[in-house]
C-alpha cells in the first residue's frame, strides 16, 4: 500500500481505490495480459507511486471524468450505439495515472497543484476504441475541465482530425440533443456556460500558431513525416498549468517519421534511459507484442496489443486476419502492423523464391487457336520493355503466360548497372527471351507487331490488351493499323497505381502459389520477380515497386496489370474459350 497525508487526511492506496493499482495486480495475478513495454511502465509507475517523493497521488480529477464518462457518454458505433460507456480496466489505468500523479516540488514552489503528465502516447491497434475513448475523455474534459479552455482534435490531415471531432460532437449530441448547454457552428464546438471551444487542427490549417490550447488530441500520428503539428501544439500550451497532449495512433509505415522518434522517446523513458525533466512529464502507454514469432505460434498473447479482444474487437475477425497475413505478403505488412503494432517497412520483398521457381513449361503450338488477353509495360523507350499474352484452356484452370522482352543495343554493355544487378541480357537474347533493338531506344511499334506475330503464325488472336498510359502513342497507332483500337475498346489503359492493381497482384501471388501460372519458367521473368517489393499504403493496398533502379520489375508489373485485365474480362474469355 501507499500512504500520503493531505492536512489531517491520510490516504492509503491499494488496488480498491486505484484502477492503476488494479490493473497492475490483475496483471500479476495471470488475469490480464500486457506485453513487456507496457509492463515495464506500470512497474515505472507503481514505483513512483510508491516511493518517489516527487511526486503525490490524487484521483478526484480522473474520477470526475471517467464518472461523466460512464454517467453521461453513450457510444456512437454500431453494434454498441446509444449505449452508456462502460469503461475497462485499462481505460481507467490509463485515464487515471495521467491526471492523477502530481508535482510535489511545483506544488510546494508555485502553491499550485500541477499534474506531473503533460503528455502521453496511447500505441494500440486498429479496432481497440482509441478514438472512441479519447472523444469520450475530450466530451469530459469539456464538460469538466477549466473555463474558457481550448480543446482541438487534430491529425495529418482534415479527414482523419473529423473522426475524432464529429465522434465527440455525436457524444455530445446524445447527452445534450437540444443543444441547450453546448452547441456546434462551422468553425467549433462551444460549452455557452463556460466559453470552453472543440475545433479541428491539420496539416491543412492556416494560423497554425498563436492558438492556446489546454487539451489536444493527435490522431494517427503514424502519417506524419515531421513534427510541424505537434510542435504547435505544445508550443501553444506554454502558457497552461494543466495541459494535456494525448496522441493516439497504431503502427504505420512511415520510416523516420514522426512517430519513430515518438516511439524512441517511449521506449528510452521506459527503459530508464531517459529521466530527463521532459521525460518525467510524458506518459508512454503502448500496447505492443514481444515478438512477431508469437502472433503466429500463440493467439493467446494477441490481447498484448489488443486489450478489447473479445469484449469490443471479435477475435474471430483477428484470427481472419492472420490467416490472410500467412498466405498474402501485403495483407502480412498490413496486419502486423495496424493489429499488432509491429513496425514493418512498407518496402518489402513481395515473393519468395519458392513461390515462382517451379518447373512448368508449354509448347506455344499447343495454344494455337486460343484467344489472349494481353498488356504492355512501355516504360522508357530506353530501358526494358515487356508484352505479355495471357491464354487459358478449355477446363484447364492454369493460365499460360506468353512474354517478350524488347531491349535497346546500348543496354548490352557489360559495364551496364543492370549487368551489376543480376541482368544477363545477351544470354536471355540469345535465347529468344528478349528482342534487341538497334541504337539506344526501342521502336515501341515492335510491341504491337509481336501480338500481330501471334496471330499471324501462332494462331493466338488478342481480344483485350492493356497498356500503361506512358509513351503510348506510337504503340496505339500500330496497333490501329492492325485493327486493334481505342475507339472500339480492343485496347485500354490500365492505371498504375495501388489501387487499381491491388487485387490483381494478390491474385498473382496466389496463383504463382497454387502453381495456376505457366510462364514458361522464362529467366527474365525470375529475375524481375526477384526484384520485385511492395509497398504497402494505409488503405490496405499493396503495389508492385523496385528498390533500385538496375533491378528490373518490368515482368511483374506486367504479369499484374495483365492479370487486372484478366480480372476485367475473364467472364468473356470462359465464353470464348468454352469447356465446362
């Protein structure tokens, strides 16, 4: 137990009248489970609790906000809608320890009551109530808090500070429907008894500076590059006794940006690296796994990131998504890192090795007759060039992928780069993998002329080809000469970009797996998937991108935007093609 005196009062703390102090015995007890950073820091704090005469404990201000929380909010998100908040332990640990340790030093110099915690971070997956618990706290903190205070939601841009901001205006409806103490206008959200305003603040806002906030809250920080809102932020509670920073975010993918070194300031205060008189004043609460082994070897320790799973987050949906993670290379980049926090590079490899090099040929004579879809990756007229026809079989389920390369004379210099990077252009030349074009650019009119080749002497008539909408022209025009136009829709652009593609490269990754895809085992093509990354966005969607600009990807990112065709129209080659 702890002991503090105020006047003749003597408060004794135990984990009857502390959530903190709960939450931590359920932790040791086995009925709660945290990872290591998270436990660490309530170690940190019970210890300071306990021991450190900085510092003295009080709960009257984190009481009176979570008693309006659970006495005044009703939730806003369907299936819980209209319902009255009913906080978890963790909430109440959290809410607690941030208002509720206070300077004992600034107290006695300024006879005042200061909070020691100016600011915290709150590191929680995806589907965890984050938004919903700090739109409630700020609804407290509006109703409760100082007169004439500001309050702001903010994030990286308007669309995601509106989350937050229309879910506390929504709370604020629900417990105030005829607007009789409070009211919401274009630009805030205004208390009329006490002057106290909730407005928005992006990366978009004008007027940045010279605002005086006493509460903020920055959603999704992960986006962020710099720290240009957050500094304004707290350079606009210089002035306040009392303010509170809370920023509430999953993982991302950003690299250095501005919640990597949030996150080092965290980690380096849980350590006890860090015991500098900023660091005192900054609360980390991070809900993290203590390996990514575990997630896929233990669903038990899932709650380490997840503390509503099975209460709010339905771990059925959870275990979805890791059977996703295990079979999609995107879907694992995103689902480690907004549902388990476990930072991912949003580069990464997107096959394995395994996954292409199988042993699957054709003999082109076999296809003869059959229609094709097809598409072009133009590029430069400079580099690597790629077409690719794609043929299926009467009650066959594999597809037969047909490629030519086309490459400029100047790129068969052994000094080139792409030499350096694995490319082996004389020898795939050689070979009959790759058409070399005199001088030092490609006459894109030898792309169209190859499809116009496969029908001449293989038989195999293109019914759809896609192209990139790069140096295009002097292909489409070859391609009208040959009947194949833009006007009657035999050719069309596919956009290069992650949210055409996506479904199109999951479906690829799958069928190289199922072994569904017969390219011939061509060389160029293992070397282009070898290259190949992802790059994962926050819409959980993936696109095909090189590291470097030697390692070529054209064959990837042709198999892909070919497999969008495919997708568009593989209701028209079954009818063409025929079979069962």
């Amino acid at each position: 137990m702890a002991e503090i005196t105020e006047g003749s009062i003597v408060m004794i703390w135990t984990p009857d009248n502390s959530a903190l102090l709960r939450y931590k015995a359920e932790i040791d007890c086995g009925k709660i489970l945290v990872g290591q950073e998270l436990y660490q820091e309530l170690e940190n704090l019970v210890d300071d609790l306990f021991h450190n005469d900085e510092y003295y404990y009080d709960t009257s201000a984190a009481n009176l906000r979570m008693d309006f929380m659970q006495g005044c909010i009703r939730l806003t998100k369907s299936p819980f809608y209209g319902k009255p908040m009913v906080l978890m332990d963790w909430q109440k640990a959290f809410i607690e320890a941030l208002y509720s340790f206070k300077m004992s030093r600034e107290l006695k110099d300024h006879g005042k009551v200061i909070d020691r915690f100016k600011k915290a971070l709150l590191l929680i997956a995806r589907k965890n109530t984050k938004s919903e618990t700090c739109s409630a706290l700020a609804n407290a903190e509006f109703i409760c808090g100082n007169e004439g205070s500001d309050l702001v939601c903010s994030s990286n841009d308007d669309a995601q500070a509106s989350i937050v901001y229309d879910a506390i205006d929504l709370m604020r409806q629900l417990y105030d429907p005829d607007s009789v103490d409070t009211k919401r206008n274009q630009r805030y959200i205004l208390n009329r008894s006490t002057n106290t305003k909730i407005f928005k603040l992006s990366d978009r806002t004008r007027n940045k500076e010279g605002r005086n906030i006493d509460f903020a809250i920055l959603d999704e920080s992960h986006e962020m590059q710099t720290n240009v809102i957050a500094k304004s932020i707290e350079q606009s509670q210089s002035l306040k006794e009392n303010p509170k920073f809370i920023e509430i975010t999953t993982e991302g993918f950003v690299i250095d940006g501005f919640l990597d070194d949030e996150l080092r300031k965290a980690r380096a205060i849980i350590s006890g690296e860090d015991d500098s008189i900023s660091a005192a004043r900054f609360l980390p609460w991070l809900y993290t796994q203590d390996s990514e082994q575990e997630i896929f070897q233990n669903p038990a320790s899932w709650v380490k990131s997840n503390p509503t799973l099975g209460i709010i987050k339905r771990l059925d949906y959870l275990q979805e998504q890791v059977d996703l993670a295990k079979k999609s290379k995107a879907d694992r980049i995103f689902v480690l890192s907004k549902d388990f926090n476990i930072k991912q590079n949003s580069v990464e490899s997107w096959l394995n090795i395994e996954d292409y090099d199988y042993p699957a040929t054709y003999d082109l004579e076999d296809l003869r007759g059959s229609y094709c879809l097809g598409h072009v990756d133009l590029a430069e007229t400079t580099d690597l060039c790629c077409c690719k026809a794609l043929v299926m079989k009467p009650n066959d389920p594999v597809k037969y992928i047909i490629t030519m390369y086309f490459i400029p004379q100047s790129k068969l210099d052994p000094e080139n780069d792409d030499r350096k990077a694995g490319a082996k252009y004389m020898e795939w030349a050689k070979s009959g993998f790759i058409t070399v074009c005199e001088g030092n650019d490609i006459d894109l009119t030898l792309c169209a002329d190859w499809f116009y080749t496969l029908l001449k002497k293989h038989g195999i008539t293109l019914y759809k080809c896609g192209y990139d909408q790069r140096f295009a022209r002097d292909w489409l025009n070859r391609m009208d000469e040959y009947g194949w136009t833009k006007q009657y829709g035999d050719v069309e652009m596919v956009l290069q970009d992650a949210r055409t593609l996506n479904n199109a490269l999951l479906l690829v990754e799958a069928d190289l797996k199922a072994r569904l895809i017969n390219y011939g085992e061509n060389p160029v093509d293992k070397w282009c998937f070898s290259n190949s990354c992802l790059k994962v966005n926050d819409l959980r969607q993936a696109l095909c991108i090189k590291t470097e600009n030697a390692k070529k990807i054209d064959g990837s990112v042709t198999l892909i935007s070919l497999y969008e065709m495919y997708r568009r129209y593989r209701s028209d080659m079954r009818k063409l093609i025929g079979g069962g």
